[in-house]
C-alpha cells in the first residue's frame, strides 16, 4: 500500500492535466487513509481526502466525492480499531472477573446451604438413634 501512495504522488506531481492530478489526489488520499497509523497521519490523510473533495468539480470526472463522504465519516483505520477491540478486551475481562466472583459467591453460598441441609439431617439421625 505505501508503493501505491508512492506511485499516486508521483503521478500527482506529474499529470499534466487537471482531472489526471485529480485522480491521482484521490488514489493517494485513499491510499493515506488506509495506512494512517495514528492520528496525525488520519488528519494528514483526511486532509488530502478534503482537497481532493474541494477540487472535484459538479459531477467530477467519474468520481463523486458526496458518493464516498458517508462511508468516510464512517470508517475507523486499523489502529483506532485495535485500540477500540483494546477497550473492549479489557471491558470483557473485567465483566468476566465480576461474573466470576458472582458464580463463586452462589456456590458458596449453595455449598453451605447443603452443609446445613447436612449437619441438621445428621443431628435429626443422632436424635432418631437415640430411641
């Protein structure tokens, strides 16, 4: 993907008309935005994204920048992804401990119900033998 950024910018710099800068603007904003691996580089990306998108004329060249403006405000690059499944896997991890400590806590309980339930049937048994 970085080859590809690197070919885009070349192009870029290159093209001799308007719509051949353009496209090559587009292929390299894409290509940043898939490689940003933080935010400065996501804000530099979303950058050449809003350039790109400030350029393109009515109807474009065959790119329409209100096509893709939905999917872009959605979309999360990989390291914000791993930091979210971060939260969430040490989310998961405390609500398991908590779940955990509350299945221990009835077992115990359980444990000492029937130990009661026991120790009265073995005083009731004491008694019985008695007679």
């Amino acid at each position: 993907m970085e080859l590809a950024a690197s070919f885009f910018e070349q192009a870029r710099l290159a093209a001799l008309d308007e719509p051949s800068r353009r496209r090559a603007l587009y292929g390299l904003a894409c290509a940043r935005l898939l490689l940003a691996q933080d935010e400065k580089e996501l804000a530099r990306a979303r950058n050449l994204w809003e350039t790109w998108r400030a350029e393109s004329p009515p109807g474009g060249d065959g790119e329409d920048p209100k096509f893709m403006a939905g999917v872009l405000s959605q979309y999360r690059p990989g390291f914000l992804l791993k930091d979210m499944k971060a939260a969430c896997d040490k989310e998961c991890d405390k609500r398991l401990m908590e779940k955990e400590e509350e299945v221990r806590r009835i077992i115990q309980r359980q444990v000492q119900a029937l130990e009661d339930i026991h120790r009265e049937i073995q005083e009731k048994k004491k008694g019985l033998s008695n007679y």
